[in-house]
C-alpha cells in the first residue's frame, strides 16, 4: 500500500513494518548513494577525529613532539588540520551532491523528448 | 554627553543597536507565517549560511574559547576542535533532507512523520527545554558582559537583553533575525581578523610564540597585586601544551567529542534555520558556508588564546589588562588582547562583537521557541483555523512571553556555571533530536512510540546524568556525558520502534519527499 504524503498531524493509520512495500526504484537508488557517501565522509572525518585522542593518550612521545616552532604534532592536527577537515568533509559532500543533481537534470531533460514523442502537449 | 558617545566602547555598541533596529524595522512587514517563521524561505546560501554561523557562534564561543585556550592550553584548543565537528555531520545527513520536507518548525518534522499531536507535544517540550538551557548561559554571559564593560548591575543586564530581543524577534521576526545574525556574525569575524592580522604584524608567529610558552616555567612577572596570596602566579609551559586538564582520560575525551559532535544536529534554533533557505541545494551550500566561517572562525580562536598568553607571560602589559588577565576570567581575555594590538577602538569593536555575539544565539533560540508555543502548541492545538494574521500575532506574542520567562531563568542562574549549561543543551540535543532526525530521514522503520520513548528516555538520563552525577559512581560522571546519554537515545528509539513494528503507512511517500529530487524545490 503506496500512499500519497499528507503533511499533517492527523492520525493517518499504520501498517506492520515487515509489510512495508520496497521503496520505489529513484527513491531508494537516492537513499543509497547519498547513505553510501555519507557513511564513507564521516567514517573518514570520525577516524580523523578519535586518532587525536589516541594518539595524545597513548602514543603522547609521538603526540607532543615537536612538529613546527613550538607547535606539537598534535596540536598542529587538532587546531590547523582538524578546522581544514571540517570544511573538506562538508565540500567533498556538497560537490558530490551537486554531480548527482546535473546527472539527474541530465536523465531528466533526455527523458522528456522521449515522453512528448508523437504528441502534442496540452 | 558627546564625548562620551564618541568613546569607542559606546560608539561601536550604539551604532550596532541603530544597525539592529534599522534592520528590525526594515523587516516589520511580516504578513503570513511562513514570513514570521522562516523568513518566506527566502535566503540564499550566503545569508543563510552566515546567519547559521551566527546561530552557531555565541558569546561562548567568541569569548569564551580563545579564554580556555589561554588559560589551559592545548585542552582549551581541544574543547574548540569539538564544537567544530557537529556542522559538517549536519550538512551531511540532515541539511539537505530538512529542507525538502520544507515546515515550519523542528516539532513539525516529529508530527508530521508520525502524524501525531502527542509526538509534537513530546517535540515541543525537548525544544523548550534545550531552548531554555542554551538560554540561560547566553543571558549570563550578557549581564556579565554588560556589567563588565559598562558597570550594569546583573538584574539590569538580564532586563534589557531580553527587551532587545523582545524588540528585534517580536517586530523583524524571522527575516529581520537572519539579516541582523548575517550582519553581526561578520561584525564579530571582522574584529577578530583585525586582532589576527594586528598580531602578525607586531610580530607575534604562532610558531615562535608557541615555542616561548611551552619553554617558560616559572612566574609570571607582576601578577602579585592581584593574586589573593600576593605572590606572582606560576606558570609551567609544558603541562599547558599537553592534555589532562579538561578531561581526565581518554574515555572523557570520547564523550565530550560525542556529546558536542552531535548535539549541534539536534539543536533546534541550527536546524530550524535550513527551512529558511528556497531549496535543498542552497540549504547545502548554507551548510558549507558556516562550516568554512566556523572553522576560520575557531582557527582565530585558539590563535588569540595563545597570542593573550604570550603577552600575558612577557609581564610587561599595563597593570589595568594585567589585573584583567590575572582576575577577569577568561571572558575577559578577548578584549584584553584587543585593548592591546589595536587600543580602545579595537576594544570597542570586540565589545560590540561580544554583543552581537549573544544578540544573534539568543534571537534565534527565541524565534524557535517561538514556533513551538504559537505554531506547535496553539495554531496546532487551536480548535478553530487560524488566519495567517492571528498566527503572525501568536508568534509575537509567544516572543512576549518568552522574554518574560528567559529573563526569570537568567536571573536564576546568576550563580551557575556557563559551561555547565552549554553541555547541558548539547548533551540533551544529541540524546533526544539527533536519534529522531537521524533514524527519521534514514530509517523506515521508526514508529511514532518509538519516536516519543527516545525523546522522553534522552531528555530524562541527560539531565539526570548532568544534574545528579554526584550520585552516579565515580566512572559515569562526565562532564559531558555523551558516552552514556546517546547510546541510551538511539537504541530506545531502535529498541522500542523494533518492538511496536507500526510504522505510518506513508513512510514511503516520506521518503519520496526528503529525499526524491522532485522535491529539490519546494
């Protein structure tokens, strides 16, 4: 049962989750893709993000030597690198989406000759 | 009288308060709820983004880290390296999704995917309640501000900050909001590029400054007058630039970045903000644009802590920023550094900055609490339909009401701790929104129960855990207790929506909505 989406917060009935029809085939090639580069960004940023910690509380000779002047190894990636990911991550992903949508304009402006083929529009 | 107002300190603070109500009064006409309440959805990217920045980079963060760094070193960086993750996670999972479904307020996403009242009543009460302890320390923090630099008392702080934006949210609503937190993020990224380029051009490189603080170990020269012991204060470069001070070991590490990463997704007044923007692909690039702020913004941060402790550490500053640095905390060492690479204006400009600093988070923690009571609560539990009018004036009353109630809250806690706050709003942002976004755009199977448990079983152990952790063993009190508190969150919403298995029988047709590129724009 496919209905149609109603924003409102009128009781509109449930269903068993094991009957959930699959969702429609854009939709979850979407959903998937966008899942998939997600997880990918953030387990890069996530891995980034706790090897500092690792590093300043296990591995601290290698933590707090001296990188550059006065500024630790650790210091450097946690207050330079760490701001430079947060964007990187985030720019990566936006441009990422953003192919996706000129790809999927692209599919769209093809498909539409197609459609109107031998007829008239109304 | 004249010269008085041409003092810096006054002149930069009035003219932002003209800037304020001009723009407030630019932006009075607000003729339906969508104008009130995002802004007719119309921001691009770079208006959006910088209001998000603005949003997102209080008092706190414009005062308050460049202070922690200067006062305990490489921990104060690693407390800002934290607040620095959450928005990229946003952008990621949430930004774009948020804005296709396209309401008006955080508790018309829970509603409207479960079709519920009781879910958006449960949603209404997370949102007061993070609303309120991110409040409270902003108010703190501006009686404290106003008190420093113009001798107010604590009750008069407290009063005309909540008038202010009683003024500003009330009349300019939702457009006014953002073109005001637009304007006065740059006015504080402004001030705090003149402090960065003032302290490269006098000399002071992070590489070499930072080498001179981590080899002095010793006393500092001339901070005896102002200690209660009368001695000069020691300082030991090395225990500065190492860790240890913030959190005890690595497992409290783990959960302050849990906590702070993910409790910028759950916070209402950020993500109320990408319903603002005319499409899903300018909500992303407003994503990105904060992001990029943020991060310069951070960088500046820790750089000037350290420059403030260089300076601070050569003991031949002037005896008044001297005693400031030794007594006024570490809100006070943003402007004491200012007074010193660029004098009084530069002074005056932080000062300004460090208002508008807290006039931009608390006007958007308004016009969100705002939308939970007029929207969510009386246009949505009214018996009669509303007009677009009758709504408007709902929503300007709710902002009434909300001065009213901020103001008594800010003058309870006069005594509490700022940071203690903060944590608090992170920590029950992430153990209660960020699970219901997070499963709620990603996952079919979350059901309306599940929804509500998570939201009640997050906001209770949060609190539980930040106001009672005297009573929890040794091993679970956490300052930010991430650690505990978001697992808790995310597997009773997992568990509960396992076991109930009834889910809304459109979830497909949800799907479709936020995640289809037919809804790219709405």
């Amino acid at each position: 049962m496919n209905k149609e989406y109603e924003m409102t917060d009128q009781p509109l009935g449930t269903m068993d989750a094991d009957s959930l029809p699959p969702l429609d085939k854009e939709t979850r090639h979407i959903m998937k893709s966008e899942l998939r580069t997600g997880i990918g960004l953030s387990t890069i940023y996530y891995v980034f993000i706790f090897f500092i910690p690792i590093i300043n509380w296990y591995l601290k000779d290698f933590a707090f030597s001296q990188f550059w002047g006065g500024m630790s190894v650790t210091w450097f990636l946690t207050t330079i690198v760490g701001m430079v990911m947060a964007f990187l991550i985030a720019y990566i992903h936006t441009k990422r989406y953003e192919k996706r949508l000129a790809l999927y304009d692209a599919a769209s402006h093809l498909e539409e000759p197609a459609n109107n083929r031998g007829g008239t529009s109304a | 009288m004249i010269s008085t107002f041409l003092e810096p300190k006054y002149f930069f603070t009035f003219l932002l308060m003209g800037t304020i109500v001009y723009i407030t009064y630019l932006s009075k006409k607000n003729s339906s709820a969508s104008d009130f309440f995002v802004g007719g959805r119309s921001f691009g990217w770079f208006t959006n983004g910088s209001a998000i920045a603005g949003d997102y980079l209080s008092a706190a963060t414009f005062l308050g880290l460049a202070g922690l760094t200067f006062s305990i070193g490489y921990d104060g960086a690693f407390y800002t390296f934290s607040f620095s993750i959450g928005l990229t996670l946003l952008a990621i999972f949430v930004a774009g999704p948020l804005r296709r479904f396209g309401a008006y307020t955080v508790a018309d996403f829970v509603a409207y995917r479960f079709h519920s009242k009781r879910a958006r009543l449960v949603a209404v009460l997370v949102v007061l309640s993070i609303s309120g302890f991110y409040a409270a320390p902003q108010l703190l923090g501006a009686a404290q501000i106003l008190s420093m630099f113009f001798g107010t008392s604590y009750e008069f702080g407290i009063i005309f900050t909540c008038s202010v934006m009683i003024l500003y949210v009330g009349v300019g609503g939702m457009k006014g909001t953002t073109l005001n937190q637009a304007l006065e993020l740059w006015i504080r990224l402004g001030a705090f590029i003149l402090m960065v380029g003032a302290a490269i051009y006098g000399g002071l490189h992070y590489d070499k400054i930072l080498s001179a603080i981590t080899n002095f170990t010793g006393s500092v020269a001339n901070t005896a007058a102002f200690t209660e012991d009368g001695k000069d204060i020691a300082a030991n470069g090395q225990a500065w630039a190492t860790s240890g001070v913030l959190t005890p070991n690595f497992l409290h590490t783990v959960s302050l970045i849990i906590g702070l990463s993910l409790g910028t997704i759950g916070l209402p007044h950020i993500l109320l903000r990408f319903y603002t923007n005319p499409s899903a692909k300018a909500a992303r690039k407003s994503a990105l644009m904060a992001i990029g702020i943020a991060s310069v913004f951070f960088l500046f941060a820790v750089y000037l802590g350290v420059v403030g402790r260089a300076l601070f550490l050569e003991g031949n500053l002037n005896p008044e920023v001297m005693k400031n640095l030794v007594t006024g905390g570490d809100n006070m060492v943003v402007p004491s550094i200012a007074e010193v690479l660029g004098g009084k204006w530069l002074l005056g400009l932080v000062i300004a900055g460090a208002f508008a600093a807290i006039f931009s988070n608390l006007s958007g923690l308004f016009i969100a609490s705002s939308g939970a009571l007029a929207h969510d609560l009386y246009a949505s539990f009214s018996k009669k339909e509303l007009t677009q009018k009758q709504r408007v004036a709902a929503g300007k009353m709710a902002i009434l009401v909300l001065g009213v109630l901020y103001g008594l809250l800010g003058l309870l806690v006069k005594e509490a701790s700022i940071g203690h706050l903060v944590a608090l709003a992170f920590t029950v942002a992430a153990s209660t929104f960020t699970p219901i976004f997070l499963f709620g755009i990603w996952w079919r199977g979350m059901t309306e129960k599940g929804a509500i448990a998570g939201l009640l079983v997050g906001l209770i152990v949060s609190m539980f855990m930040i106001f009672f952790a005297s009573f929890l063993p040794p091993a679970l009190q956490f300052k930010v207790p991430g650690i505990i508190t978001v697992p808790v969150g995310f597997l009773t919403v997992y568990i509960v929506s396992k076991l109930d298995r009834k889910v809304p029988a459109d979830v497909n047709a949800f799907m479709k909505k936020v995640h289809s590129k037919e809804s790219e724009v709405a």
